[in-house]
C-alpha cells in the first residue's frame, strides 16, 4: 500500500461524505427536522465520531495492516463472517450512489437518455478508476477535494445577502423526534468516513485525521443546509428532489455569468465518481478478504 499524507487522509474522508449527500439528503432532512433540520447532521455526527474511535482503537493494534487484514489474520473464521457484513454494507453504498449519480444525471442533464445507458457509462468509468488504484483515488481527491470546499465557501458568499433569518424561525421551538428521524438518515452518510481505517492501514492513519474529516465534512454539510433553509425555507426544501442544484442554479456572478450551475456540475460530477471508485474498491478489497475463493496474500 503506498503512503498516504495526513492531508490525503483527511481530503478522501471529506470528500467521501460530501459528493453524494449534498444534492438530495438536505430535502429528506428537511422534511422531517423543518426549520431546525441541521441539527440532524450534528447528533449523527457525534454518534459516528463514537464509532470512528472504536474501530481506529481496533485497527491501531495492527500497526502495518488495515481493519480488514487485522480482521482475518487475529479470527480468520469470525473475521471472515464480519467482512462478509461490511462487503454488504460497502455494497450498499455503491448502488445508492450509483443509482443517485444516474438519475440526477437522467433528470436534469440527459432527460433522453436511457438511465440504463447512464448507469452503464457511470461503471465504466468507475472500473478504470479503480484499475489504477489508490493513488488515482488519492490524485482526483486532492483536485477535487480543495475545489468542492472552495466552491461551497463561494456559494456563502454570493447568496448571503439574500438570507432570511426569518425562515428558521421559531428558534426555540425544536421537534426533537424530527430531528432524531433526520439524524438516522444522515447517519448512514457520515457513517461513509468509518471507510478510513478499512483503506488506510495503521501506519498512515490516526483517529484524528477521521476525526478532522468527519468535523469539516459535517461542518460543509450543516453550512449548506443552512444556506437552503435561508434562502429558501423549509417547506420548499422539503419539496424539491435536488435542492442544491435548485440554489445553485440562481446564482449569478455579474451580468455574463447566468449558468454558473454548469460549471459547478462539471467540477461536482467527477468527485461524485470518485465516491463510487472508492465504494468499489472498498467492495473489492472486503471480497478479496473475506471470501475463500480469494485468499489473502
């Protein structure tokens, strides 16, 4: 495995939270926390840094192997049996994603094009990603990373005189059972950052760098929710199917500039396939470990 900066670390595990769940969960989180639907991002994010302790105090005992090699080599039987777990769980993730990226795709950018040839062409470009391994993992997250944080930042700056304090309104008022529902679909995205310790082995990897990822990507994450309950309020939120695409399609950058949401989607689409390589590389390696067929070497 090659070596892996602090810096790579964290960038993989922002942008592994972000790509997918900045274009739809914002709506679901809405609907169900209304104006007070960030506070979802912050309780599921306590619970996954919780978790992200106890799997790094896990993989930290194995200094030069990752969780899943620690996991086969100390219980080879029960190791294999929770691989197995988590090669459904990985699974999991990389249809949803894969799925996410061909309908946004189908809905507002190709509307005639089969979403099965969408899909195809997603996997395709996927599978070559992930033949030239880790460091193409480690190279698109380092372009891209850097560029969705300064484009989210950006984003602030251009609407905030158009926010509404109003909309978040009444502020003391917090439908806690709202939220707790909210917190459970975020969960299962902030929980993506518990990929670390399976991809990075003890060595390169340390608690606080998941740590770190998971601040700044639950940090970004709760800025662009806010921006949508701002800006448009919480029961239009709630409505949309892509909200964030909505918010970015009104922005304007001087009077030439009226169509800044293509650019955006040019620099996003990429990263978002980045999501899907790292979910199929981890698929392979938790396939590769826990099967019999595939031996570990």
């Amino acid at each position: 495995m090659p070596n892996i900066t602090s810096r790579q670390v964290i960038l993989l595990g922002v942008t592994y939270i972000i790509n997918i769940t900045l274009i739809h969960v914002p709506s679901q989180l809405a609907g169900y926390g209304r104006q007070h639907a960030y506070l979802s991002f912050l309780v599921a994010g306590l619970v996954v840094a919780l978790l992200l302790l106890v799997l790094t105090r896990s993989a930290n005992r194995f200094p030069g192997q990752d969780l899943f090699q620690s996991l086969t080599s100390r219980f080879p039987i029960i190791g294999r049996f929770i691989g197995l777990l988590y090669l459904l769980f990985f699974f999991f993730i990389l249809t949803r994603d894969m799925r996410s990226i061909s309908d946004f795709t189908n809905v507002l950018l190709l509307p005639n094009t089969p979403i099965f040839v969408i899909g195809l062409c997603v996997a395709t470009t996927v599978v070559y990603i992930v033949r030239g391994g880790l460091r193409t993992l480690i190279g698109i997250t380092e372009l891209y990373g850097p560029i969705l944080i300064i484009v989210v930042f950006f984003m602030v700056f251009v609407v905030f005189k158009d926010f509404n304090t109003g909309y978040l309104k009444p502020v003391l008022y917090i439908d806690w059972a709202g939220v707790g529902k909210g917190s459970w679909i975020a969960f299962s995205y902030l929980g993506q950052v518990l990929a670390l310790p399976f991809i990075c082995s003890g060595k390169n990897y340390r608690y606080r760098h998941g740590l770190y990822s998971l601040l700044i990507g639950t940090g970004l994450l709760t800025l662009i929710i806010l921006m949508l309950l701002l800006i448009l309020g919480a029961p239009i939120t709630e409505r949309m199917m892509y909200p964030t695409y909505e918010l970015v399609r009104q922005l304007r950058v001087t009077d030439f500039l009226d169509r800044f949401d293509l650019i955006l989607v040019a620099l996003w689409f990429p990263a978002a396939l980045l999501n899907v390589a790292i979910s199929y590389t981890l698929f392979v390696m938790v396939l590769r470990r826990s099967s019999p067929l595939f031996p570990v070497k």
